[in-house]
C-alpha cells in the first residue's frame, strides 16, 4: 500500500513522458486518487509504465521523499497538493506548454480559478514604476482581478502590496519551494498574502531552495495561470520580458506601461509595444478588455465605471479620492469646504467602508 502522495511523487520522477501518465491517472479516477493506493503494481499496469520507467518509479529512496511526504501530511488546513491528473487543476495553466504536473500549494486553493492578471516589473525600479504599479494592482484588484506575481524584490512585491492594501486577492508564484519562500525579506509579505486569503504556489520540492535557472521555469506558471500579463516597469534586459515572452507563446495577452524616453527602465515596455503590446494608460483599458469575461464571473463588474455613483455617501469627496493617498487638507481644499467639515464626512464614509485612512491620508476601499 502507498500513499496518494507518495504514488504521485514517485510518478512525477518517471522521465520522458511522465505526462502522458498523468493523464491517464485523470481518465483511471475523475473524482481524483484515493488517499492510499492498495495496489500499485496494478495501478502501475493499467498505466503502461515502460521498464525503464518502473526502474525509476521504485529507485527513489523513501528515505527521500520522507521529508516532503511529512510536510504535506503536516496538519495544516491551507496546505495541498494538486496534480496535473486532478479534477480542479487550474484549466488555463492545463492548456501551456509542458504545464507543471504537481502544483504546491498554499492558502485559497479555489483562487487559482478565479480570473488572473499577472503583473511584473523590474527589482529595480523607478518612483514612476512604483507609484503605477501599486495603484494599477489596487484598482484591477479592487474590481475582480486576481493580481499574480513572484513576490520578487521590486515591483512585484508592490503589486501584490497594491492588492492587499484594498483587500483584493493576490496569488505569488515562488522560484523556491513553499518551505523555503524567498527572498526571505518578503517573508512578511508572504504571511500577508496568506492571512488575506490568497495564496502561494510552487512547483519545487518544498525544501528546494531558489536558483536562478528556476525564475523561468516559474514565470512560464505566471503568466500560464493568467488571462494577460502586464509589464509595469521594465528594461531590455528584464525577467519580466521573459514572463511577456511565454505569455505569448501561450496566445495569452500582453499589457505595457509607457514612461519615460530617457528611463532606461520604461524600454522594456516601450520594446514591448512596438512588438505589439497593448499600450495601458489608466486600468480601465485592461478592465474594458476583460470586461465579458469578468462579468460572467462577477457580476459586480458593473463597477468598471469611473464616475462617482450619486446614491453613496457624499460623492462629491469620494469623486476626489482614489488609491493614492490624498491629505485630509487637499480634500478640502478640492471640495471647498471647512477640513473640519470635511473630517467630520470622512469619519462617516470610513465607517460606511467607501474609503480608509493609510500613511498619507485617505485611498478608496472599493470602487463605485
């Protein structure tokens, strides 16, 4: 007898056409393995393992997988395992080229169904890529999209914070395994995605450390697991052109934010247009273009418009504040009224849930 677990991971280590396993294993249990197999040797028939194959199957030590095996069986409600040959795969990512065939997974395993945009930018980046691209996440977060990036150094990091700080859902793809998140400075921002509901996922081994010829291999589930993906900010020489690139090899699409002409990180984007990119002002052009899907999925997508609904809470000053901080005294002044005034209505519209004060002032909470 043998473990579902341990069946798949001895699976997964099989060689060339390991695939093709795997979907026989989906064809053999559509509602999934069971959490033990009782007899492998059959099992192992019915799905035609060549000699070679077997040979690999058993020659793994147990002593190896015994580790992971005790991290999956761990008791911990947010912690799984989804394999190629399982019902609830994410289709988009099923429909990529050598799509992973074991999935890590940890927190909302649901999310990895929800509409997805993947957003990445450069380590180094600029104010201007720093201030667009939180405000962006937030905004495309806020209206349906789940924003999913690497939790990388730069931008990628500020993406996610972008989605969280309006309470939007974010999912990051690691280049390390679960138990070994890096880098280990954006563990914090890992436990954050976590505790609001989001999730992070891995191909690797749980106690794999991150390599550098790893990042590629994760970029492909980047943009594999999302409708588009949008570079913010981002040279020639840039990963991020790598997650572009396999987006377009799946027939997904590719969105790029022009800068500046004289900032050597904007012309990675501005390559990217030139290749055809869809050039993105403001998040609308992304939300206009998702729009049918977004809908059918959520029908509050209604919200895509920008003008401020006249049945909530004074819209006169909701119609002056977004999700860039904006002092309680600019408020006023734009409004023309008293700040006291004005404090008094924003006492009322944070309780209503319209808007939230953060480091700077005030930021939506939600779109109208």
């Amino acid at each position: 007898m043998m473990s579902k677990y341990e069946f798949l991971l001895r699976i997964s280590m099989v060689g060339y056409g390991k695939q093709n396993i795997f979907e026989k294993i989906g064809q053999l249990f559509a509602n999934g393995l069971p959490s033990s197999i009782q007899n492998v040797s059959c099992l192992l028939n019915k799905l035609g393992l060549s000699d070679v194959q077997l040979v690999r199957f058993y020659e793994t030590s147990y002593l190896h997988l015994e580790p992971i095996l005790e991290w999956l069986e761990s008791p911990h409600p947010q912690k799984h395992l989804i394999a190629y040959c399982d019902s609830d795969y994410p289709l988009l990512l099923k429909q990529i080229c050598s799509p992973p065939l074991l999935l890590f997974v940890l927190g909302n395993r649901q999310l990895l169904h929800s509409p997805q945009l993947a957003m990445v930018g450069s380590r180094e980046f600029s104010e201007y890529g720093a201030q667009w691209g939180r405000y962006f996440a937030s905004e495309l977060a806020i209206n349906g999209l789940t924003i999913t990036s690497g939790l990388a150094l730069g931008l990628d990091a500020i993406c996610h914070r972008g989605a969280l700080e309006v309470s939007g859902y974010t999912i990051a793809v690691l280049g390390s395994g679960l138990a070994k998140i890096a880098p280990r400075s954006n563990l914090n921002l890992a436990n954050d995605i976590l505790a609001q509901g989001g999730t992070i996922v891995s191909e690797f081994f749980p106690f794999e450390k991150a390599r550098s010829v790893y990042f590629p291999r994760r970029n492909r589930i980047i943009s594999g697991l999302s409708l588009g993906t949008f570079v913010v900010e981002a040279s020639e020489k840039s990963g991020s052109l790598i997650t572009a690139r396999y987006a377009l090899e799946q027939n997904r699409d590719v969105f790029a934010l022009p800068g500046d002409i004289n900032n050597e990180n904007c012309s990675g984007t501005h390559y990217l247009i030139k290749q055809g990119a869809y050039l993105v002002s403001k998040p609308v052009d992304i939300l206009e273009h998702y729009y049918s899907y977004l809908s059918a999925v959520n029908s509050s997508c209604n919200q895509l418009k920008e003008e401020p609904n006249n049945s909530i809470l004074y819209p006169e000053i909701f119609a002056v504040i977004h999700h860039q901080p904006i002092p309680v005294d600019i408020i006023a002044q734009q409004v023309n009224m008293s700040i006291s005034e004005v404090a008094v209505k924003l006492l009322d519209m944070e309780l209503e849930g319209l808007i939230k004060t953060v480091t700077g002032g005030y930021i939506r909470n939600r779109v109208i």
